[in-house]
C-alpha cells in the first residue's frame, strides 16, 4: 500500500519462460506515500501525500511526443501570423521553451491548491504602511479605503478561487444575509468586509479621527480571516474521491484555442487526460500550452512558502538558456521580493498616462537585504541579451492580448 511498482510485459519476441522485469516507482519527493494512482497511455498519474503536502504527479513511462506538443504551443502563442519574419525563430524559441519533454521522472501538476497557497502568500504580504503610501497624490481618505475595500472584495472574487456557494456560506456563518441580495455578490461581499472591520458606508461617512494605516490594517486582518472562511466552506464541497482516466474529455483539455488540426492531429496528442473526482464535483487536468502560463507556474515551484517544491532561485534562472526566460524570472522574483500584493496596489494607483515603472519604483528600497544576494545573481543574469529579449516578449504579449492586432 506504501509503493506502486511497474512489471514491464515481455515482448512477442521475448523468448518463453522468461522472467517479467518489476521495478518500484520512486517517490516524487521525501516521505511520500501514493494516496491513488492512474494508469494512462504511456503515463502514470497519482497523488502522492506526506506531512502537509499532497499533490498530482504525472510519471512518463514513453517518451513524450515532444512534436505534438511543439505544434500545441507555437499555436496557442497566436505569432503565427507575425508580420516580422526575420523574428519569427526568436518567437518559436520563446513559445515553445520548456515543452520538449526531455525531463525524465514525475512531473509536478499545478494544482488548484497550490494556487490558493499563492494567493494566501500574496495577500500575507499586504502591507498597509505601503499602501497608505502609495496612494495618489492628492487622493481623499475616503477615496484611498474605498480602493482598499474594492481591492479586497477583488480578491474574495477573483475567477475560479472560491464558487459562489462557498463564499455564501462563509458570508451566512459571519452573521450576514441568508441570501444574496439583488445588488449581487460582488457588493455583498464589500458591505460584508464593512461590517466585520465597523467600517461606515456612504459618501459622508466619518472616521472619527481613525487613521487610514488603522482601518486598512483592520481591513485587511478582516478581508484575511474571510478569505480562511471561504478556503474552509470550499473546501467542504471540495473532497477527493478518486482518480480516474478520460478519453472523451482528452481533446477537450489538449487543444487550445485556435485551428491545429493540420500542425496536430489527433492521433498525436496527449492520450487520455487525468479527471479528479471529487464529493462536489469533477475536476480534469489540462496541458499548459501557452507559454506565459506554463513559465509562471513553473517560476512558483520555489517559493519558500510552498509546501510543494522548493528549490533555488539560481537553480529556476538554469533551467533555460534564452535571455527571455531569464528576464521573466528576474520580474517574477523582484515581485517576490517587494510583495506581490504591494505591486498590485502600486499598480492599481496609476492615473491616466502615468508609467507603471514610477508606482513601483517607490518600492524599490523594500527589498530585504537578506536577498540583495539573489537580486546581483538577477542582474548578472541579465546583462546579456536582455534588450533584444525585453523586444522578443513584447512581441509575445502583444500577440497574447491582442491576437488579430491591437484595437
């Protein structure tokens, strides 16, 4: 029960008698114990659990059809179409790094849960001091918590964190509406953080002299305990029952979006895909064709939070040669640094025409003098190739956001 262990069937051309080959899978990190497991096409799936930790892991038994999932992630980066030629190769590079397949062993799954751990760190990090600071030149008190309160209920908010069941719930066990009103749940939820901070409503509502640094720190320790409310009433319709093999959702959780049918066709593609059944309902693991989602999860693997992998920031600037992908580990890290929750605040307080560089720069001496270290490795990093790179990415988001051409 505590080891999955493969048999390797002989061929036709073994020869009779002979012995089955029977090797056991190793563990995908110290201490762990397979919970269910999975067989697909070429691939095992299982989740592997330990103290505080437990996650999918994909085994390849084949070899990955690196061509198939090339063709998947050129497509899904839409720079087919570039008009720049001479480009072109830089932009394949760029849209198809990381998906060879060349690595061998278990294979990390982005989960859901450990999309909810970034979001707690991001939020963890919420420093109101800075957000006082940051605020507009200018800007009324009021007008100044209002944003803090519209960020927060953002956060509550944000697509695919909490369903609307959950977040009711934790709304109805803090005392509030048995119901969601007309207004929507977007302005219930703010009238609720509100309420559990005795935060007063209206245009000409008075603070008695209250400081904007102390309802923001009681708005965000608020805005926090909801949010561990909405984790626990999710994760009550959120039990894992089983893991199981789908070939009808395949295709479905292959193909992104665009027509790939001649560059990818059916017969070449991932096989069967993983569905997690759970008592509320059904859950099915997609392929990140798309670059920029695929770096971004891989850059959260080393977080020092995480519960899941954890390796060095010089080790995830290694993992590739391109001058691009070294360039987004650099921004990914300095917002680590400076608090992913006060860059979006920064980034949130910019008027019309005003450069995203001057809101952040006000950050810049927040960076904790025990990663200066990591920061010179960043910038030694950078020195080479990082102005051609800065053309190349640029190039990749504009064909990310605006795929037929900016309007």
């Amino acid at each position: 029960r505590n080891g999955i262990y493969i048999v390797d069937f002989p061929s036709a051309q073994a020869a009779v008698g002979s012995t089955l080959p029977i090797r056991e899978l190793p563990a995908p990190f110290a201490g762990a114990v397979p919970l269910v497991a999975a067989l697909s096409h070429g691939a095992l799936w299982g989740i592997w659990s330990a103290a505080a930790r437990e996650q999918l892991f994909r085994f390849d038994l084949e070899r990955a059809n690196s061509v198939a999932w090339e063709a998947c992630a050129f497509d899904a980066s839409f720079v087919q179409g570039a008009e720049d030629v001479a480009a072109l190769p830089a932009l394949r590079r760029v849209a198809t790094e990381g998906c060879s397949g060349a690595v061998a062993g278990h294979r990390c799954v982005f989960s859901l849960c450990q999309q909810h751990e970034i979001w707690r760190g991001e939020e963890d990090a919420f420093d109101p001091i800075q957000a006082v600071a940051q605020s507009t030149a200018g800007a009324d008190e009021r007008e100044t918590i209002g944003r803090a309160l519209r960020w927060w209920a953002g956060r509550v908010l944000l697509p695919g964190r909490f369903p609307r069941t959950a977040i009711e719930a934790a709304m109805q066990e803090a005392g509030g509406p048995r119901a969601v009103s007309s207004a929507g749940v977007s302005v219930d939820v703010e009238v609720h953080l509100r309420r559990l901070c005795g935060l007063p409503s209206g245009r000409d509502a008075d603070f008695a002299g209250v400081s904007a640094y102390t309802i923001m720190d009681n708005l965000a320790k608020a805005a926090a305990g909801f949010i561990r409310a909405c984790e626990v009433a999710s994760k009550r319709g959120r039990q894992l029952c089983g893991l199981a093999i789908s070939t009808a959702w395949a295709p479905h959780t292959w193909y992104p979006a665009g027509d790939i049918a001649a560059a990818c066709p059916e017969s070449s593609a991932g096989g069967p895909c993983a569905m997690l059944l759970y008592s509320g309902g059904l859950s099915c693991v997609r392929a990140m064709h798309n670059w920029s989602e695929r770096w971004w999860a891989t850059c959260h693997i080393s977080r020092d939070l995480s519960n899941f992998e954890k390796i060095e920031l010089e080790n995830l600037l290694d993992m590739s040669d391109l001058a691009e992908w070294k360039l987004c580990v650099t921004g990914w890290f300095l917002a680590q640094c400076l608090g992913s929750a006060n860059v979006a605040w920064a980034l949130s307080a910019l008027s019309p025409g005003m450069q995203a560089s001057a809101a952040v720069l006000r950050l810049a001496s927040g960076v904790p003098e025990a990663l200066q270290a990591h920061v010179n490795q960043c910038a030694l990093s950078l020195k080479i190739g990082a102005g051609e790179a800065a053309g190349t990415l640029s190039r990749m988001l504009c064909a990310a956001f605006w795929p037929r051409g900016p309007r």
